[in-house]
C-alpha cells in the first residue's frame, strides 16, 4: 500500500511544505503583538489567530490514510475563512464580529 500511495504521499508532503513557507511571517507577527498593549482586544485576538496556526503547522498524520498536507490545508483555510469573516463585518464591533 505504501508503494502505491508514494506520489501522493510525496505531493502533500510538498503541499505541506509550500503552507509552511507562505506561513513563515507569522513570527513578525507574534513580535508586533508582544509590543501593542497587552489589555487590548485586537491582540488578544490576533494571538488566538497566531495561536491556531502555529497549531496547525504541527500537524501530522500517518500516510497514507491521514494526510497531513490536505489537514494543513483544510485547517489554515478555515482560519483564512475566519479572519476574513471577521474583518468583513462592517458596522458591529470588531468584539461582535471575532467572538462568533
């Protein structure tokens, strides 16, 4: 089985890899929070943001039946999804929006 799943394993591990790459800013990020106000909302939230994808980026999975490639994608995706929700809500608070 593990012969046969050998491109595919390969490709997601390289899907993987390229996630992490474009991920690679999110240390700038963490230091921009650890300089603002502690006590403000907006960095309370963007450390859960940073948080989770860090989390994501640890990720693994036992190939060929859990890729971890495709788990990295879906996930980062879905953090994608949610800062976009979240900064698309014009007129309610940036608290009403991110709390969701």
């Amino acid at each position: 089985m593990k012969d046969i799943a050998k491109p595919l394993v390969e490709k997601d591990r390289k899907l993987k890899t390229n996630i992490k790459k474009k991920l690679r800013g999110v240390r700038e990020i963490e230091r921009k929070i650890d300089d603002s106000p502690s006590d403000s909302f907006e960095a309370e939230v963007a450390s859960d943001y940073v948080s989770a994808i860090r989390s994501v980026l640890l990720e693994d999975g036992k190939p060929p039946f859990e890729l971890p490639g495709i788990r990295v994608f879906e996930r980062t995706k879905a953090i994608k999804d949610s800062i976009e929700k979240c900064l698309d809500k014009k007129g309610d608070s940036l608290l009403e929006s991110c709390s969701e």
